[in-house]
C-alpha cells in the first residue's frame, strides 16, 4: 500500500500518520557513507542528511549524491560542463593534473599533455581521498541529472587541493 498525506489518512492513523506525513514531505534525507573514497572528510557508517539539488544549482567543491547503475556513490564536484582539465598521459593513460606533480617524474619533457574540456550537462567528480576512491578518472564524467542531492552541511576537503584556481584552467 502506498501512502498518500491526505487528510482523511492522517486523520485515520493519528500520530504515526502526522509523523509519515511530515517525513514523507520533508525535503531531507539520511544517507550513510559507505567506503573511504571520502576520508578524512566524511569517515564511513557516518550518516550525512542530503537535500535535493536542481542541475542549475550544482557547483564546483559541493559534495553530491550520485545515482550510478550500481547504486549511489557520494563525491565532491570537481568539474562540471565547459571546464578546461590538464591531463597527462602516463603509461598509455590520459589522467587529469589535479594529483599528479610533473616533475616527480623525471622524464617531463617526453611527457604528453592535453587540455580536456568537460561536455555541457556533464559533471568530472572526485573523492577526497585519491587512493582509494573510484571516481571520474576511472569512469569519466557523469550526466549532472544523476546528481539529484546534495549533502547539507558541506565540509572542505581536508586533504587534496579541491580550488578551481589550483587547477589554472577555469
């Protein structure tokens, strides 16, 4: 059975009815984190409260809830549709800048470098935590309309340098 907030079935279920009408209207939502991709951050089996996002609303750093075929992922926006990426390519493989440091490697001047633009109505996300995180460099970027939430209190990545003036490309 669904339940619809309709007067008549509040009124019918008395408290519970007021209790699952106000949280079935109520723009919030818990969610709770399930890996380390955003340690130090926000540390797993913490529960974070979300709120719906409009695409037009999304911006660089903000920490959504993605819904991936798997199942949702929580990342922090680093890019999103127009934005220029400094990649590198290492090993046969186009990686963006944003953790690499071109003159660890010695070999610098045979290196590869491209600008990647991001395609409009795209998002590249990222974890905090680059070690472990399955994010945009490996699977791309993501259609912003997966992003349906963002997390509420939005904290600053507390490892990894997440500002678009880093990056030198915006």
């Amino acid at each position: 059975m669904i339940f619809r907030p309709t007067l008549a079935n509040v009124l019918k279920l008395g408290g519970f009815g007021i209790a699952a009408t106000i949280l079935y209207v109520q723009p919030y939502r818990p969610l709770v984190v399930v890996g380390r991709s955003m340690e130090p951050t926000y540390q797993s089996h913490s529960v974070e409260w979300t709120e719906p996002v409009a695409a037009n609303e999304l911006r660089r750093g903000q920490v959504v809830e993605i819904n991936m075929p798997t199942g949702p992922i929580i990342k922090r926006i680093g890019y999103l549709g127009g934005d220029k990426i400094q990649q590198v390519n290492i090993g046969g493989q186009w990686t963006d800048m944003l953790y690499v440091h071109p003159l660890a490697h010695s070999t610098t001047k045979q290196m590869k470098f491209r600008k990647y633009v991001v395609p409009q109505g795209m998002a590249y996300v990222l974890g905090d935590n680059q070690v472990v995180s399955y994010d945009s460099r490996e699977f791309g970027c993501i259609p912003v309309s997966r992003i349906k939430r963002i997390l509420v209190d939005q904290e600053p990545p507390l490892v990894g340098n997440h500002d678009a003036s880093f990056r030198g490309w915006n």
